[in-house]
C-alpha cells in the first residue's frame, strides 16, 4: 500500500486535534486500552462525549492549555492506503512548526471556525502551502453543529475562501471545501446526516480518492551519493558502489551519468537494492549504483543523466527563506548550509524582501528577519550545490541553514 503524508493546519481551537483523533477512532485505529484509558479521561473532566483531541495532544502544557504546540505525527491506515498526519500548531509563534511539518506532505488539511470563518491564520496557511506546492489542499470548514448546520453560512465562508485562494500563488494544486462537525463525526468518515445539502465526499473519501502519482520520478534524475561501499574482501576486491536514495527522476542500467561536481563521466553497470539486481529505480528507491569505470566520487557528490545539460550547480542564488530563530537574520552573517549531505558554509549577502503572507504583498527595504518571518534572500556558498529550483522539483530544492556555533538550525530555504 502506498503512503499519504498529510499535514494538518488552521487557527487555535479550530479543532485540529478532534479531526485526527475523530479519523483515528472511526477507522478502527485505536487500542482498545486507548479507548478506556480516553473514556476514563473525558469523564474526569465532566464530559459526556469523548474528548478525542486527547489522542494527539501529548504533552503536558498541551493538556492543560487545550492546544498544539509541538508536531505530532499521527499514524492509522484503511483498507486501501496508509497515512502519516503531521499534527501542527495554530499560533502564529509556531509558523516555523508549520512550514517543517508540512515539508513532506501531499495533502494539507485547513480547518476554518464556521463561528469565525476566515481569519488571519487562514491566509497564512494557505501561503505556505502554496509556497511549498502541496498538491492538494482541503479546506475544512469545521464546528458546523455550532452553527445548526446551516448551508447558507457555509456558502458564505467558502465563497470568502475562494476570494483569499484566488490571491495566492497556488498552480496546479487541488483545492476542495467541506463542510464538517470533527466532535459529533459529521462527514469525516460517513455522510454527514445532518447537512443532507452537502452532497460531496466525507473528508476520507477525499483522501482515499486522492491519485498522487509520483511526479518526482518524471522530473530531472538526481542521486546524491550518501556512502561510498568498497568491502576489501577477496570476493569483492574491485567492488565499488555508490549508495544512497534517488531523491528524483529514473536512473536505468547503461544511462550515462556525470559525477557533480567533477564532471566525469561514466555509465551504469548495475543497480542494486537489498541484493535484488534492478533494471531501473526511480525516485525514493534506495539503492547502490555501480559504474563500468572508476570514477572520482565520495559523499556530498551527485549522479546525474549526462544527457541533462540543466544540471546544477549554485554558489550564487536567490531563496525563500522561512526564519526559526529567536536571534534575527541580518545581511552579511556566515551560516553552515546543508543540502542532502552536503554541508557548506554560506553568506547571506541581501534579504531582497519580507512576505506578508496574509496580505500577499512583500516589502523590498529589508534589513532583517524575524522569527517565523518569511522572505527572500540572496546568498553565496563556499562549495556549488547540487540544488534544482524547489518549484520545479521540491525533492532537491530545498535546504536549511544552521548557526555554526550553536548548531541550531535557523532557516528552512527554498532555491528560486
């Protein structure tokens, strides 16, 4: 079965962690010690429903303050597919927590306040996942028992949110709107009952329907090299592979590949995976490429098609750039700079400007970033990297940066 990687997203109180615990406990996905140990809980606190966001909300001050805080990543499967949920808080103090939590999903799911309906917090995520192109968005009009179920008030909302989408940058991602109630299990997993108006898919039938063929193995082939194996064995003492995982396009036996950053040019003997011999491997296959000729290559380097003359290799370039740290970014100031392996250092030499994601606008006169501040820099390297433009292959463009002190990491970075 295939994975869904889904990312949850909205305001504070928007009932992220009820959706998830509500899908968890109607596909069957909890221990029956689960069950009684959450009865037991919702009883103490005078309930007499389930209090499902207890599920998801794990930590103490989480408890105690009815919110998210930290990612979550939440795991429960149906018949037909898996699914990984990334939890992710509401403030607007924990944008960074968002932006990393979402990085690798396919699908982010919006929850909008039928009470409140579109708030500041909806436009910026909705920014951030057009900024990192998640290919489908549901927008999840939740608590609409609050509302008496009231179609006309869900209209209202749905038609505010087509306005705020139309704004944003999105190309070529889904978006779809769905009314729901996560506490009382309407139109989650069966249809909702008490909106017979709303005659479209519950949010799993969504997610089951939901074809994400696998676009990175038609883009460009790239394959950073994580380890060099050379056994030293009499059985295999002129045995050299190159191990590591297809971070996109297809790689087949005889293709001619070039070694970045040297240039060097070779083809491909074989291509191996748990010792089965392949024809070919695509991206997110794990494997150990051979070559009929001994090429110059350690880790931090990249296979790539000799045929691809696009193949990259930056020291100067522009970035998005999603701030995590308390200490502001300022021009001019070296940070240690990781794609894939590779590990570099870099200088930030402009901040070319500031999004405002809820206005879709951008200010240029910039000479700082602020926690959880999103913009565009421009920055050099001390070594190229082997990075694509994130828009055009999400798999190798994007990267973080890291104090070299410290060894936080700062910055999330996407290659324009």
């Amino acid at each position: 079965m295939d994975i869904l990687r889904i990312a949850t997203a909205g305001s504070v109180d928007d009932g992220k962690s009820t959706l998830i615990g509500r899908l968890l406990y109607e596909t069957n996905s909890i221990t029956k010690d689960k069950i009684e140990a959450l009865e037991s809980a919702s009883k103490r606190k005078g309930l007499d429903f389930l209090d499902l966001s207890l599920l998801t909300d794990g930590l103490i001050a989480e408890r105690e303050q009815g919110i998210t805080i930290d990612v979550a990543h939440i795991y429960f499967s149906t018949p037909t597919r898996k699914y990984i949920i990334a939890d992710t808080p509401g403030h607007v103090e924990y944008t960074r927590n968002m932006v990393t939590g979402a990085s690798n999903a396919k699908v982010s799911l919006i929850l909008v306040d039928a009470r409140q309906g579109v708030v500041e917090q909806t436009a910026r995520h909705l920014s951030i996942a057009a900024l990192l192109r998640i290919p489908k968005v549901i927008i999840c009009v939740n608590k609409m028992d609050l509302v008496q179920y009231d179609e006309a008030k869900f209209e209202a909302i749905k038609d505010s949110l087509s306005s705020l989408v139309a704004q944003t940058t999105f190309e070529g991602q889904e978006i779809s709107f769905l009314p729901i109630s996560s506490l009382f299990g309407q139109n989650i997993t069966q249809a909702a009952d008490k909106m017979p108006w709303y005659q479209g898919n519950t949010l799993l039938g969504e997610l089951e329907a939901f074809e994400f063929a696998e676009s990175l193995a038609h883009a460009p082939a790239r394959f950073p090299v994580q380890w060099v194996i050379r056994p030293k064995t009499e059985e295999y003492h002129d045995y050299r592979g190159y191990a590591g995982k297809i971070s996109s396009g297809t790689f087949q036996v005889g293709d001619v590949i070039k070694a970045l950053p040297t240039g060097q040019e070779s083809t491909i003997a074989s291509i191996e995976k748990f010792g089965e011999q392949l024809d070919r491997a695509v991206a997110g296959d794990s494997v150990v490429i051979t070559l009929t000729t001994d090429v110059d290559i350690s880790r931090g380097n990249s296979l790539v098609l000799a045929s691809d003359t696009q193949a990259p290799q930056l020291k100067d370039f522009a970035a998005h750039i999603c701030w995590l740290d308390h200490q502001a970014l300022s021009p001019g100031k070296t940070y240690l700079l990781q794609h894939g392996v590779n590990l570099t250092k870099a200088k930030i030499s402009q901040i070319t400007e500031r999004l405002d994601v809820v206005a879709q606008t951008s200010s240029q006169d910039v000479d700082s970033l602020k926690l959880n501040e999103i913009g565009g820099i421009q920055l050099r390297t001390a070594q190229p990297i082997m990075a694509d433009v994130y828009a055009e292959n999400p798999s190798n463009g994007a990267f973080i940066l890291i104090d070299e002190f410290s060894n936080s990491t700062v910055g999330v970075g996407f290659v324009k």
